[in-house]
C-alpha cells in the first residue's frame, strides 16, 4: 500500500511549488524529499485509506514530505496513547506537518492535553505541535474560564520566546479563546509578555 500511495502522490506532484515551499518551510528537523503536491490532492489520496494506522505509521517514518502529511489523515486517532501521541509530535519535522497533524489528528486524540504539556518546553517545533494540538482540541469544546486559565499556563515554559513559530502557536491559542468570549484574559495575557512578543501579538487584544 506504501507503493501505491507513493505512485499517486508522486503523479500529482508540482515542482514549479518546491522551492516556494521550502523557502517557507521555517522550523525544522532536517530537510524532508518533496514532491510539491498540494494538501488538497493529499488529503483526497489518504482519504481513501483512512482509517489504516499501520499504513499511517510507515509513511510516517518517510524522508518524503508528502508521505508524512499523507500518513497524518490516514491515521486513526483512537490508535494513539500518551506515548504515541508524543513519538509524533516530536518528530513531526516542519511546521507544515505540524499544524496539519494537530488539526487532523493529535487534537482528536484522548488525553492530548496530558500528552501535549511535557512537551511544550522542548525545541521549538515538538513544542509547536504540542500548543497547536492543544489548541485544535479546545477550539472543538466549550471553554469554561477554569479551562481558559489552564490553556494559558500552559504557554508558561515558551512565554520568554519571540521566533515566529513559538508566536504563531501562540496566536492561535489566544485567538481560541478571543473567540470563547476570553477576551480579558487574553488581553492580561498579553501585556504580560516580554516587549517583542508583546509588539507581535497586541493586535489581538482589539
């Protein structure tokens, strides 16, 4: 099944995309082989595979990009523990595959919260899908201001960060909570950041 998941990945790729990509690729773990194919073919691909976690976990463990976003909707949420949820989210490998698979798949899983915290003190991208994850799931669910404030401790450990991919999970965050009615909170929150975090990020509380 690799093999012909790899054949039809490879028939809609799109060089011309490549570069572009990489050059917007940010944070990652190493370059990854990439065919250029757009998420709307992968998605379209893997949705007829889906659910196939050992199909999932075999592409996932490919130097190909287009393989690891594949093997993130081929996945099976109720497949993954605590620990399997943190093995992906540490190897996750660009940001890419790290907000797709957290919108896809880790928020879906039982327990990411708990999954997700030990890992948002880690290097930058294991900690972007850890708060993106977290993020995904309680923007599915109703936000009380207990849980509110609970989501905001979590960003503790990263709060003296200013990179681009710490910010951007950040801003998702928040405007999760913007969204559930939060706004005083986030605004606190905010003016609480260092300056160039603060700078970034002030938009939000308008």
């Amino acid at each position: 099944m690799k093999a012909e998941v790899n054949a039809r990945l490879y028939r809609c790729r799109n060089g011309m995309t490549v570069d572009t990509m990489t050059r917007m690729e940010g944070a990652g773990k190493g370059r990854l082989l990439n065919y250029g194919t757009s998420l709307a073919d992968i998605r379209l691909i893997a949705s007829q595979y889906a659910p196939c976690q050992p199909l999932a976990d075999t592409l996932f463990e490919s130097n190909v990009r287009d393989h690891r976003l594949a093997a993130v909707y081929i996945a099976d949420p109720t497949a993954f523990d605590r620990d399997k949820a943190q093995r992906w989210m540490r190897n996750c490998r660009t940001v890419e595959i790290a907000d797709c698979a957290a919108q896809a798949l880790l928020s879906k899983v039982t327990g990411i919260v708990e999954a997700a915290s030990p890992l948002i003190a880690e290097d930058v991208l294991t900690s972007h899908a850890a708060l993106m994850s977290v993020a995904r799931a309680a923007s599915s669910h109703h936000v009380t201001p207990r849980k509110a404030a609970e989501l905001l401790s979590l960003i503790e450990p990263v709060r003296e960060r200013c990179d681009h991919t710490t910010l951007s999970a950040m801003t998702f965050m928040l405007t999760t909570l913007n969204k559930a009615g939060h706004t005083a909170l986030t605004a606190s929150f905010i003016d609480s950041l260092p300056p160039e975090s603060h700078a970034e990020l002030e938009w939000l509380k308008q």
